[in-house]
C-alpha cells in the first residue's frame, strides 16, 4: 500500500496538486469477525496516518465492518431532534396545519434518511433504513 500511495502522491506532485496528510487517514474495511484488531503503517509524505475505525465521507459515516450502524444511529439522532422541534410547534387547538407538516417532513426529515440509503443498500443487498 505504501509503494501505491507513493506512486499516487508522485503523479499528485507532479500535476501540481497536494495531499494532506494531517486529514488523511486510513482504516481497514473487512467483514470478517477478527477477535485481535490489527494495526498498519501507511505513510503519506514520509509522515504516518492515523488508523481509525470510522470515517465520515460526504456526510455518510463508515464504519470498518461495514456495518452502518454509527450511520443509521446518527441520522436517526438528526431526526429525532427535528421531529422534536416540529412537534413543538404542532399541537391540536394551535400551530401548525397537516399540510405544513407534511411539507416540512418531505423536505426535512426524508431528505436525511434517504440520504446514502443506496450506499447502505449495495453494501447489503438491500435497504435498511
């Protein structure tokens, strides 16, 4: 992996362009059931990256088991919040109309769960959210 990424960061230098190192990190992705959690030293202009064990990547969070489960538990956090600020301004003699609530929950809260849900379904073969 080193031998690639340095071949990726030559061409990178070469077509003036820079990597960070400091945000760039590494983590193994395997489905597998490994009881001992192993540890890799990839280096990025001769400093090495931070393993983690999840990776948020344009908003959808991934875990190292592919499991999606920090993904699933922080947009149902997002939500919550949000159902929780429309149920306060929706009660039965004032507030807010159906219509308006059904508005904003097609415009707020189904763009949150809907969002990476085909990412979540390749890698299960189905959706689970």
């Amino acid at each position: 992996m080193n031998l690639e990424l340095r071949k990726i960061s030559d061409w990178a230098r070469n077509n003036k362009l820079n990597f960070n190192e400091n945000k760039s990190k590494v983590m193994l992705m395997s489905r597998r059931k490994r009881k001992e959690e192993k540890k890799v030293e990839i280096y990025l202009n001769n400093k090495i990256l931070e393993q983690v064990n999840k990776i948020k990547y344009l908003g959808i969070i991934f875990d190292n088991k592919m499991t999606f489960r920090k993904h699933v538990n922080y947009v149902e956090e997002k939500c919550t919040k949000l159902i929780f600020f429309l149920s306060k301004s929706a009660k039965t003699t004032w507030g807010l109309r159906h219509a308006a609530l059904k508005t904003i929950y097609a415009g707020g809260v189904l763009p949150l769960i809907l969002y990476g849900a085909p990412s979540v379904e390749r890698s299960y073969g189905y959706c689970m959210l």
